[in-house]
C-alpha cells in the first residue's frame, strides 16, 4: 500500500466488513451497513449509527483493531470499509415496524385471553371480543 494512501474513514452509509472476536479468541466474521435510526435493521446487515458497536466503529479505517466490551467479545477487527452512496432499500425499516405492530397485537391477544381466563374464575365472566381486537390491530 501506498503511504500517502488516505484510507475511508467509517461513518454513516459506509459498508464494513469486520470480525468480532471473543474472550477466547474465536473470530466471527460480519459484515454491516452504518445507518441511521431509521433505517437499521441489524438482520438486514443495517446497523444504527448509535448502537454500541457503531459508535465503536465510527472514526476508524480498515486495517484498525479497536477493543470492544461486549457479552464475551474484547475486540473488533475492521477488515474493509467501502463509502456507499446511501442507496439501498428502506424497506426494511418499514418491515420492522409492521413486525413491531404485529407482535403488539398479539401480546395484546394474548393477554386479553389471560386475563379473561384469570377474572372469570374470581369476578364473573369475561369473553374476549376478537373480532374487535384483530380488527383494532390491523
């Protein structure tokens, strides 16, 4: 490489590729998007700007190991960094959210079958109306 090479910094929109390695060494091998809020979906390899990992990894370049305390993991090692051009798809964003929505729903479900099974025995009956519920969630 040559010296006067200036590598990418990483930040927002920057593609990296990294291996995460435990307290006993093992390295798993990752590959992420920087992104904001909005747009994360860490299944998707869209991490947020403001979680723990991608603060750690903001600043710094390819080639870098950088300590990092987390569960068993002590380090990071930066082994690419591509500058994107912000163009990939939001819709996994959005999909989050529906899932977020739909799981909502049914722990709401869910506990509206619990409690009517808990206050019939103790104050009457109660029926769920689930017809009114998956129509209200939907």
């Amino acid at each position: 490489m040559e010296p006067n090479v200036k590598l990418p910094q990483i930040t927002v929109n920057c593609r990296v590729l990294v291996e995460l390695v435990d307290s006993s060494g093992a390295a798993e091998r990752r590959e992420f998007t920087i992104v904001t809020s909005k747009q994360a979906d860490f299944k998707s390899g869209l991490l947020d700007e403001n979680t723990p990992l991608g603060h750690a990894l903001q600043g710094h370049t390819a080639g870098e190991t950088i300590p990092y305390q987390a569960g068993d993991l002590t380090e990071v090692r930066i082994l690419a960094v591509a500058v994107g051009d912000g163009s990939f798809s939001s819709e996994a964003a959005e999909e989050r959210r529906a899932d977020v929505q739909k799981a909502a729903a049914q722990s709401e479900i869910t506990n509206q079958m619990i409690f009517s099974t808990a206050s019939g025995s103790k104050w009457g009956d109660y029926d769920v109306d689930m017809d009114k519920l998956l129509k209200d969630k939907q």
